[in-house]
C-alpha cells in the first residue's frame, strides 16, 4: 500500500471511532448489532469489499440488512463475485479490521493482509461494488458509511442499488460478473420468462381453468419488509400469479414484529394480519430481507399453525426434480452414459422425518452446520444439489456441466422427438435453473417454484404437506454470559465445549421416545439455541426446558424464551 493510499486511509477512519468495550463478529451471515453501534462496521466493511473486489477483479456486492433480526438491530454481509457469501478465508481479517481500536492500528492490519493477500494497487482497474439495504431506517445513514469506506480505496466505485432484498443483490453481483443484464427489471423478466415456461409446461391434466385460479391465491406475508413491496411489483407484471400480499413495509407493522419467516416457523403462531377466514388457504411468510420462505395453514379456531417449513419445500422441490431427471434419464441410456448426480444437503435443524422421507427417495443427504455458506459449498458438489434450512433458506444449484447436458439433450430432441414427455422434463429443468437464484436463497423465486411445482402436480397445500408427518419439535433460545464458551462438532450435532455438557445433555435426551437434541450458538443474536425433538410435543417442549437449564447451569444465569 503506498503512502497516498494510507492517507486516504488515515483521514477517512477517525470519523468513524468504533464502539467501546463491543467485541464485533462476523457471524452466521456477517455482523449484526445494535443500529446504533455499527457505523464505524460497515465503514471498515466498505473498505474489505473494495480490496476484495481489486482481488477478485470483480464486482463486489455488500448489503445492509439484519435479515431476520428486530428493527433496531441492522447488520452487513457481502456478495462474492459468484453471488455467494464473502469466501470464509476473508472472514478473520473482517474480524480483525471491525475490532481495531484505532486509525493507525486499522491501517496496519490493512497494509498486513493487502501484503498477505498480494493485492495490488497498481493497476488501473478500479473496484466496483454494489450497494443494497433493506427497509430498517438506519439503513441510509450505514449506507454512506459503506460509501465512505468503498471511497477510501483510491479508484474504488460504488453503485446504490437502492432498497432491495438480499438475494437480489447477490443476484445482481453475479449477473454483472458474468457479462449478463443485471438490473431489478432484469431479474424480474428472467423470473417472469422461467415461470412462464413451467405453466406452459403443466401436464394437460392439471391445467386449471380461470375460475378455479381465482379460488387459488396464495396470502404471503411480507414480515413488514421488502420482500413483500417487490412480490407486489412482480405481481403486477405476472398475470399467472394470484398473490395477495399483506404486511408489506408500506402498512403500519414492524418490520418482523409478530410476523414474518421466523417469526413463523420458530413460534408456529399466525402472524399478524391472518386470521381465522384464511382457514385451509395457502399461506407463504418471507422474513425482514427476503431470503427465506416458509409456507403455512392456518388452523380453524386456532391461532396456531400447521408450518410447511424449508424441509418441506426441500422435498417438494426434490421431487419435481427427480421425476424430471428420471424421464430424461430413460431415454438418454441408449445413447449417453451421464447420469446427473442429485444431492440433498440439510442441517441438524433439519426434522428427523423429513430426513428419512428424502433418504427413502434413494437421494443422497449431507449436512452441515448452519448458515447457508456451509449449505451452499456443500451442495455446489453435486450436478443438481438442492439446499434448505428449516427456516427457509435455500435454492438449487444446477453445475455448468448439467446445465451443458440439459442444452445438449434439448437440441437433440428438438430434432428427434419435438414436444415429447423427454424434451419438457429437459426444458422444465432448463427453466428451474434460471427460475430459481442460483447465487443464493431466494423466497420470491422460490415462491414462484413452489408455485409452479403445486400446479404441475395439481396438489393442494394440505397434500404437499402430507407427505411425511414432522416430528413434534421445539426451539429455545437462552441467554448466556458467553455464547462463544459453546464448541460444537460434527455439523452441530455434538457440543464439545464445555466439557460435559454433551453427556448431559443425553442423559436428558434417552429418556424421550425418539428424542433427538443440540445446542449451538447462535451467529446472528446473543443467545445459545436449543433445538429439540421428539415422539410429542409434550415431550419434545420438556427435552428442550431441560435442556435450556442444562445450558443455564453450565453457562451461567439467563433467560430462556
Ligand atoms: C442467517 C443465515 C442462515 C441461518 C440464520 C440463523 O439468516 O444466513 O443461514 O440459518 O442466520 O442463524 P443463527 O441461528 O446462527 O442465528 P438470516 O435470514 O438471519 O440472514
């Protein structure tokens, strides 16, 4: 780095003093804290996706969002040039340059791992990065923070792309990086043509007629965000979809108080806006920024509901693509030895049930710890590899050299056999590829899968949910002194730290008739989780109390809720 550059540096940084006595981590899915505290973050961030988009020599995108989390709480995550998340080798110099006391110490950090990382400032290829935020009013003023932070590497740009959700982002970041049209339209069209071309793709048999469309709206609750603003603007451009969307950020609501994905899945409540007259309907939830979905039946009389979570959506989006592959399959032995290798990859939150439906399928299952950068790596393995968390993260990832085959296949029976049952599999999965956003989880594209696949199978919400029964579960969360004394191993299924705590916690879990449980902490709130499950919910809500004062006894005094 030469003395201009550390000027620049040295001048821009101490408007930008970090909090006093907050140790910042980059988490599950980037830092996240209090609003109020994060300026000097995301300033200090802006700087990390500028050098990474000089190391890449590609477009960086970095978004200010806290997803999930309540209002108050905003946060930072980066796109990698692919559209996946920030490459995990950058993860400790994030760490180090957001709890640097100093200027002078931020720089030397900086000037260290710039050495390290070989990046070189004396080219003339400038950075770019491009900018998002969600709907949290202290998005705009982090915002200019991360301005400020990209502008201090000399011949660094950035682009605002204004309030969108996440996924469309990292859409965006991997569309600039391959050459292709990158704009919100853009997406839009590309979801518009791919939806399209999976209607037109419905069996004749399950094709509805108009009237009973009308009957067949799905209610989505948008978590008071932003998902729910641009499910309303693709609505208006796709007369194929009936959607009605309540809880968008225009109303009055909270941005995911009492409603949205996790709020959703994690309580199994209605949220707010729902009531007992959209009994049997179908009923989808996004969470604050957009990248997860679950679906949902309200229950009659009941403010409780029956939850189609991400294990579900996973199986369901699995089928469809087995059936499909088993089509092309048959037909393509004669002449090709290529079989496109299907995976499933899953975390320990994943229900048991769900788990044992997709290894019955005869597929493959992986898993991994938690956040969608582990899930994402791992499914990047197989040709087709389809990630979900329970909470609704996930998407599919097709392989450059599936995506060859599928256009192979379609060119040769365009010739040979035109509109046979071969040639629609291969353009059905031609058209999830590009349907479904292969950077990174999605609800609204993986609303409209879900939505095509419920059309081309003519099932219902209640069929799609009947095919396996969950087992009864519970989630806790606790809060703890320090979060960080938890050490879990094999994919989060076994706590290694503190010392005995795993032979507690199953002595706890034999007792319980298919009894199943773990803690872990949590990467994105200051608690510990605690996920049980088992024969009833009775007992499942009992192995998890006992376990939550496990974690209260060894961690010291908190709170479980
Ligand atoms: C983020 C990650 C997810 C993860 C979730 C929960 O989601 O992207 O992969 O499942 O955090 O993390 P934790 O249990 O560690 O708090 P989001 O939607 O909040 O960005």
């Amino acid at each position: 780095m030469n003395e201009e550059q550390r000027s620049v540096l040295l001048k821009s940084s101490p408007n930008f003093p970090p909090p006093k006595g907050v140790r910042l981590s980059y988490g599950t899915a980037g830092f996240r804290e209090d609003a109020t505290i994060l300026k000097s973050t995301v300033y200090r961030i802006g700087i990390l996706a500028a050098l990474r988009s000089i190391k890449t020599q590609s477009v960086i995108g970095l978004m200010i969002t806290a997803s999930h989390n309540r209002v108050s709480d905003n946060g930072v995550k980066i796109a990698d040039p692919n559209g996946g998340m920030l490459s995990q080798f950058w993860e400790p110099f994030a760490d180090s340059i957001a709890n640097a006391s100093d200027p002078h110490q931020l720089v030397l950090l900086i000037d260290d791992f710039v050495r390290k990382e070989e990046i070189s400032f004396n080219g003339n290829r400038a950075a770019e990065v491009l900018l998002g935020r969600d709907t949290r009013p202290s998005g705009e003023s982090l915002l200019d923070a991360a301005k400020e932070g990209i502008s201090s590497i000399i011949g660094a740009v950035s682009h605002d792309m204004g309030i969108v959700t996440t996924p469309q982002l990292h859409w965006m970041v991997r569309a600039r990086n391959m050459g292709l049209k990158s704009t919100e339209h853009d997406y839009f069209q590309q979801l518009l043509q791919s939806y399209r071309c999976l209607l037109d793709l419905i069996p004749d048999g399950n094709k509805t007629n108009k009237t009973d469309r009308l009957n067949d709206k799905v209610l989505v609750d948008g978590a008071n965000g932003v998902g729910g603003d641009k499910l309303e603007i693709f609505s208006e451009i796709c007369d194929g979809l009936l959607v009605e969307v309540r809880n968008s950020s225009k109303g009055e609501g909270i941005l995911n108080e009492l409603v949205g994905a996790d709020f959703v899945q994690k309580e199994k409540v209605l949220p707010v806006g729902f009531g007992p007259n959209d009994a049997g309907k179908r009923c989808a939830s996004f969470d604050g920024d957009a990248d997860r979905l679950v679906y949902f039946l309200v229950q009659p009389g009941s403010s409780r509901i029956e939850l189609v979570d991400g294990d579900k959506i996973l199986s369901l989006f699995a089928l469809f693509i087995k059936d499909q592959l088993s089509v092309i399959k048959d037909e393509g032995k004669a002449h090709n030895s290529y079989q496109a290798r299907l995976g499933i990859v899953q975390t320990a939150y994943a229900n048991g049930a769900s788990t044992s439906f997709l290894k019955n399928l005869g597929l493959d299952v992986a898993l991994t710890p938690t956040g969608v950068k582990f899930l994402h790596e791992k499914a990047l393995e197989y040709d087709i590899g389809i990630y979900f968390e329970a909470n609704g993260h996930g998407t599919i990832l097709f392989s450059e050299t599936v995506l060859t085959w599928l256009e192979d296949k379609n060119r040769e029976y365009s010739s040979i056999s035109k509109d046979s049952e071969e040639q629609k599999a291969v353009s059905r999965l031609l058209a999830v590829s590009k349907l479904i956003n292969q950077a990174v989880g999605d609800a609204l594209s993986g609303l409209l899968l879900v939505e095509a696949v419920l059309r081309h199978t003519g099932w219902s919400i209640q069929k799609w949910n009947e095919l396996y029964t969950d087992l009864p579960s519970r989630q806790l969360k606790v809060k703890v002194v320090d979060r960080t004394s938890v050490v879990t191993a094999n994919a989060e299924t076994v706590a290694v730290q503190p010392a005995g705590i795993q032979d507690a916690i199953d002595a706890q879990t034999v007792k319980y008739r298919h009894g199943r449980c773990f803690i872990r902490p949590s990467g994105t709130e200051d608690v510990i989780r605690v996920y049980a499950e088992a024969a009833t919910q009775e007992e499942a809500d009992s192995l998890a109390n006992s376990v939550a004062k496990i974690v209260d006894q060894f961690l010291g005094s908190g709170s479980c809720h």
